[in-house]
C-alpha cells in the first residue's frame, strides 16, 4: 500500500499517489493510441 511504498523510498504518500496518477494516465494514453 502507499504508506509502505512511501517508507521504502522515503516520500511522502502525496508524491506516491501523483506519480501513480502520472503513470496511469500515461498508460492510458499509451493504449488508446494503439486502438
């Protein structure tokens, strides 16, 4: 979860939840486009 995540990398959850957030939407993009 994202309290683990933060504590591995030493992040706060805020940083965790933007970047998944980034990463997801990225992916999304990225199947969209092969459609």
């Amino acid at each position: 979860n994202d309290r683990e995540i933060s504590k591995l990398y030493h992040v706060s959850r805020s940083a965790i939840n933007s970047r998944r957030d980034r990463g997801l939407r990225k992916l999304q993009k990225l199947l969209n486009e092969r459609e």
